[in-house]
C-alpha cells in the first residue's frame, strides 16, 4: 500500500508498517518543544501529572525566545520558571539569552530535529522543521505537557495536498513567495487538518533557508504539517549537526493525496499579503501605494542568513526613508556572527537600520518594534491579523526580505527594481 | 448535561490573536486573561460577556497561534461552549485537551442570530435554538476524543494511564 512521506514517518512512530489518513495513533516523540509563553503552561500541567521527571532530558527542549530579553517583570517570572524547570529536570537544550535564538531557527542549526523525527511543538510554527523531512506540528502547552511526561502524542493520520512548484524563480522571487501565493490560492483554512507536502523542480532548487520560510507558514494555510522530502540539500545541512541519527523518508509514487496542485513559478512574483490576513496576497506589481512606518526584517519565517544577505543586498548603499524606523532581527547567535563576520551589519547601519540581539520580539507584538495606533509596518513575519504587531488600529503588510528593505528605503511597499 | 445561554456572534477567521491578543500574554493567569477576552475582536466584550453566555462563529474560529491561552480565556470568561462552522486544528485540540467544550456545526453558525438563547445537548452535540424554535446537529467527536472529554481532558486521561503503568 503506498504512502506519503507524512503517512510513512507516523506509522515507524507508532510501531505500525502502515497508517490511513482518518486514523487515530499513539505516536513516540524525537522532540518536544516549549517557549516563554507556553511553557508556563505546559509546566503547570506537567506537575498535576505526577510523573518524577521528563521522559527523556535531551529531547524536551525549552527555549525563551517571545518576551525575552525580559521585556518587564511579568515575563521575566515567566521565563523564570522555565530556567527552574530546566534546571531540575537537567534539560541538556535549554537555552538562556545569549545562547538562545528564535526557536525555529536555532533547532535546525543546532542538529536538534532532522529528517525523520516526530517533532511536537508548544508553537504554531513548530511546523518550519518539515522543511528537513521531518513531521512537526504545532500543538498548545496541555499537549506539549503530555508529551514531556510521557514520549508521545495522539494524533489523527492527516490527508495530504500535494504542491508542485514547476519552472524558475524570476529576480527576487524566494520562498515566502512561493508559500505567500499558496496561501493566496487556497486560503486560510485551505489546508485545514491536512498535510502539505511541497514538491517540484522549484523546490529541489530552492535552498534550506527558502525550504525553512516554506514550511514555517503551512500553518497559515490551517496545515497540519507542512513537509518536503530530504535530499543532497537536506543532507548537506543536516551532516556535521545531528546530535541522533536521522532516516530520509520519501513518498511513494503512487501515493494518494486529496488534492494536487501545480504551479508555474515563472509566473509568481514577489507577493505581498495585506491586513488582516496571509491570504490577503497581491503581486508587487500590483500593490500600488501604500506608505510604511516601520520594516521588519527577521522572525523565524525570514531571520536566517540568506535573508540577511539578501535585505543587505538592497540595504547597500542607500538610506532608510526618513518616515521609516526599520530592524533587523537576526534569529541565532550564529547568524549573527556570520552577517557580522560578512559585513552585512555595516551595511544595515550605514543604511540607518538597527540590529536587534534574536527575539520574536515584534513579529507577536511583543516588544522591540511595536505599532502605535495607525502605523503602518511591513514585516518579514508570518502573521498580519488584527494588532499583532501592536495598536488593534495598525497594520502588517507580509513580503521577503528584499521587498522589505526595498520598501524602507522607498518609505512606501515596493520593489528592490524601484530602488535607484 | 445541557448548556443553555445567550449567544454572542462572530465572523469567519477569528484568530487567537483576536482572542487574547500577545500583549497580555505576559501572564497564564486565567483571571487575569478572562479580562481580555476576545479584545481585538470586540473591545466592549469582556464587559458584556456573562456566565453561561455562549460563543457563536463562522469558520476556522482560533486559526494563528497554538497559545493555550485562547480557549483558557474563553472558559475562565464563563463562556460554556463555542459553536463555529468549523475551528482551526490546534485550537480545537486544546478545547478538548483543556476542557472547553466546543461543537462543529455549519447549519449553527449560519442560522443563529447573535441574541438568540441556544441549548446545548453536551452528549448528543443537538443544538436546540430556543429563540428561534430551531434545531441543529453538531458533528459527533471520534470515540477517542469522547474518552479524553469524558476524562475531563488530556490531562486527567495521561495521569490515569501513568497510574496504570501504561507509560
């Protein structure tokens, strides 16, 4: 009986040679994973269980990435209890400030997640490590408590859509644009309880960072899971990080999947979703004026040092409109170093960019970046609902990075080809 | 057992951001969050919502985030349960894994009128629109997810099965 990449991985972790979408399993765990803002949660529920420890101290991993720096004291308590927990239970990936990145970023870069894994995640865009071939999905703090205690999570054998992305990329066209017009396409709820499994000649050419920022935002679709099989990319990541084996699965050929879908990428362009919705998608081309207070760059979505290069790449040069704040948020401490190792730093503050230390910090309104009532922000993040970026009365227009810089420079939303 | 209340209407999307927008999620206290509680929805509604009331909306209700804190406000609101033409994955696993009883019905959410007193039949999922003189079925839940609501949610069922030497 064939079976999906999703359908493949679910059945080894339930002890099954296979597994139907519909199908309620018991799943063993590679991973679980918990923030600042779930963890306090999840902590609590964990104590009314009653277990003596954690299932196993190297595979709950905790890392304060939303309100941290602590933003006030309310949420240094917060992150408090996370340190205490970690502390007790010996946690081996817990991640203190200076240590830490934005956690979707960091645990692929530390070798934490790889292909194969059964990945669960006190965050929504737990999703993002699919990207590896690996199933991840984001579950609330009762379900990640669960899992600390006991190794495993229940969950229904989800349908699978598959993508294909025929074709090549036009100048500025990456990964978000790709998921930015899926999303477009099927909207919001598109891919409720399902699989999204990307495939095609546009994703096998497209770099972990652009298979990253894919993954990520399945959930904005309503997916389960967003997922694409590993290969000589995936491989080449992965080698030198793994801290445990991984296994490379593939779908079957002759898989079913509810729905296929194919596009022609030669066709997308570089996307931009208005409030109050990722669905709310227009090419640049068609944007027309929209004028901006504030540019993001960074966030889990598109802080890695791809999309670094590529804001630089625009940043170069040239000033920030002197109506716009823009910040740059890279997402770990090694990408950090490496932007600053390659000079990108020079060109963001010659260009009147700040640079933040890594944190979630605006992309949930949190801190670092928060919109007064009437403001305008494009962002490189993956939410633009109502106040997440501050004021209930502000706005997030969603792009890449190089939409976003180009659009700091213009101090309206527009593209890197309209820069002089 | 039956909820019966008055019912308060929303539109399709509503995501947790909306709910319990990030800024107060500097707290896990349920009382403190209940006093926020479909904020960026409609800011007037933790002022209007009462015990008992019930929770109508269209489709995909709590899309966006997995913080546990959305259906947690719900329920520390009072609200006795939430009715949508369908609510977003992670949302509808915590309802359940929390205790937030919740009813999936395409027919309720377009035919209820905010106002309108409804009845609930938890154990059926038969919505009864007093108002209206109506009556809706709500999609069954799996047997194993009648089991987790019948444990009073995730929890209770995960501790029963440690106990039982089952992990």
């Amino acid at each position: 009986m064939a079976m999906t990449i999703t359908e493949k991985i679910l059945a080894a972790h339930a002890g099954k040679d296979r597994v139907e979408p519909g199908e309620l399993i018991s799943a063993k765990l590679d991973i679980v994973l918990a923030n600042d803002i779930t963890a306090p949660v999840a902590i609590k529920e964990f104590d009314k269980i009653g277990v003596p420890g954690v299932f196993d101290k190297d595979k709950v991993v905790l890392v304060p990435d939303h309100f941290t720096p602590n933003k006030d004291i309310a949420s240094a308590e917060q992150a408090k209890m996370l340190r205490d927990f970690a502390k007790k239970h010996e946690l081996t990936n817990y991640f203190e400030v200076g240590r830490m990145g934005i956690e979707h970023c960091l645990l692929p870069e530390a070798g934490i997640v790889g292909p194969g894994d059964v990945i669960i995640g006190a965050d929504s865009h737990t999703c993002t490590y699919g990207a590896l071939g690996a199933f991840a999905t984001g579950v609330g703090s009762t379900d990640a408590a669960a899992g600390m205690a006991s190794g495993e999570a229940w969950f229904k054998v989800p349908e699978a859509i598959k993508f294909v992305y025929n074709g090549e990329l036009s100048k500025w066209v990456g990964g978000k644009d790709l998921i930015l017009h899926t999303i477009g396409d099927i909207g919001v709820d598109g891919a409720l309880y399902q699989s999204m499994e990307f495939t095609g000649e546009a994703i096998r050419n497209l770099s972990m960072d652009g298979r990253f920022t894919m993954a990520n935002m399945a959930i904005e679709a309503g997916g389960k899971n967003g997922i694409i099989e590993a290969d000589q990319t995936t491989i080449d990541y992965v080698e030198g990080r793994a801290q445990r084996p991984y296994k490379v699965y593939k779908s079957d050929e002759d898989a079913k999947y509810a729905r296929v879908i194919e596009y022609d990428c030669s066709q997308i362009e570089p996307t931009v979703a208005f409030p109050h919705l990722p669905e709310n998608t227009r090419p640049i081309s068609e944007v027309g004026t929209v004028e901006i207070d504030q540019a993001v760059i960074g966030s889990c979505t598109n802080g890695r040092i791809e999309d670094l290069r590529l804001a630089a790449e625009v940043f170069k040069g040239h000033k920030v409109h002197k109506n716009v704040r823009a910040v740059v948020f890279p997402g770990t401490q090694q990408i950090y170093k490496q932007a600053m190792a390659e000079g990108l730093f020079d060109i963001f503050i010659d260009a009147n960019v700040a640079v933040s230390t890594p944190t979630c910090g605006p992309c949930l309104g949190g801190h670092m970046g928060i919109l007064a009532k009437g403001e305008r922000s494009i962002a490189t993040t993956n939410r633009n609902f109502v106040g997440r970026m501050g004021h209930p009365e502000s706005e997030v227009y969603l792009s890449n990075p190089a939409i976003a810089a180009a659009s700091a420079i213009l101090g309206r939303i527009g593209s890197p080809e309209e820069v002089e | 057992m039956d909820f019966q209340g008055r019912t308060w209407k929303f539109g399709a999307d509503v995501d947790t951001d909306a709910i319990i927008p990030a800024r107060y999620l500097n707290t896990s206290d349920p009382a403190e969050l209940a006093k926020h509680v479909m904020e960026d929805a409609d800011p007037e509604f933790p002022n209007k919502v009462k015990e008992g009331d019930i929770i109508v909306a269209d489709k995909n209700f709590g899309c966006g985030s997995s913080r546990e804190h959305a259906p947690i406000c719900i329920k520390a609101a009072g609200v006795s349960c939430v009715i949508a033409k369908s609510f977003a994955r992670i949302f509808y696993r915590n309802a359940i894994n929390i205790g937030l009883p919740i009813f999936e019905s395409v027919e309720a959410g377009e035919k209820i009128q905010e106002g309108d007193v409804v009845k609930v039949d938890v154990n059926t999922g038969l919505i009864t629109n007093v108002t209206r003189n109506e009556q809706y079925q709500a999609t069954p839940f799996p047997a194993f997810m009648q089991q987790l609501i019948n444990a009073g949610g995730l929890i209770n069922y995960v501790r029963e099965k440690v106990n039982k030497g089952g992990v």
